[in-house]
C-alpha cells in the first residue's frame, strides 16, 4: 500500500493529491525504460486499486487521472500498454486510443469497458489495435489481460483469446 502523509479523505474528489505520489513512487523505483504499464482513470480510488494490483503483479506502474497528463506520460515514458476506462470525461476511447498511437505508436491500449459499449465498439477499437476487457472481471483476469497484451507487444503469440 502507498505511504502518504496526506492522505485523502474517503471520497476526496481532487486527483492532484493522489498522482504526484503514484508518479514519484513509480518512477524513484523504476528505470524509466521499463516501465511496461500506465493506468488512466478518473477515479481516484479506483486508480489506487489498479495500481496496487499491478504493482503487486509484478508490473512496473505510472498512473493519471487525466488524459492530458496522460499523454504526456505516455509520450515521455513510451509504456508498453496503457490501460484505460474506454468512456473518459476528457476524450472518447477511440479518440484516445488515437492519440495514443500518434505520441508513442509502441504503446498498446487495453480498455476497460461496460458490457453494451465494449460490443458495440469492439470492431473499432480491434481495428485500431486496441484490446479490451468487458466488465465485471476479477482482478486476476485483468492481470492476465494486461499479460497478454504485453506478450503481443513484445512479439509473442496470444496465448488465450479476448476476455470477455
């Protein structure tokens, strides 16, 4: 679990509390250059679940809850997946998705996405590269979504098919 000494309060709305810290912690323990995964997500509190989660895995971890920032991240730091909500207040999945591969283009994106809208624009976000895992999922089938995801990144074969 992260160490903070302000830490927010249950519900705390403001992000700007909680990246810096997930950020510095990331990259004081990681080259740079190996940093295999970048989560985006307007909630907080789910971002700190995530983190831990990937971090736990074994993943080397940056974080934001903006995609402004996260396009700066991404573009600076190159990750080899970002995992995203696919419905952002900033910007549509597509869109970011998009962008995505315009400032890092060896960046993969898996999203996380509701039942209706992930098959209603799981052709999109397939033909664009993008992978995606329809919610509910467990934590553990998110580790190996992103494992999978990685493995392709890196040249290997797919091992199991989409989670759905």
């Amino acid at each position: 679990m992260l160490q903070n000494d302000e830490s927010p309060e249950p519900g705390d709305p403001d992000p700007e509390r909680f990246t810096p810290e997930l950020l510095g912690r990331a990259l004081k323990e990681g080259d740079p250059e190996s940093f295999s995964l970048h989560l985006l997500s307007d909630d907080s509190e789910a971002l700190l679940d995530l983190f831990e989660t990937m971090t736990n895995a074994g993943f080397h971890v940056t974080a934001s809850t903006r995609v402004t920032e996260a396009l700066d991240l991404v573009a600076r730091w190159r990750p080899k997946v970002l995992l995203s909500e696919f419905t952002l207040p900033e910007m549509g999945g597509l869109e970011l998705q998009t962008r995505i591969r315009e400032a890092s283009p060896g960046t993969r994106v898996l999203f996380t996405v509701g039942a209706s809208e992930g098959w209603s624009h799981r052709n999109s976000i397939w033909s664009q590269g993008g992978e995606l895992i329809v919610k509910p999922f467990t934590k553990m089938a998110l580790v190996r979504a992103v494992e999978r995801v990685l493995e392709e990144a890196q040249g290997r074969p797919k091992l199991t098919g989409p989670e759905s």
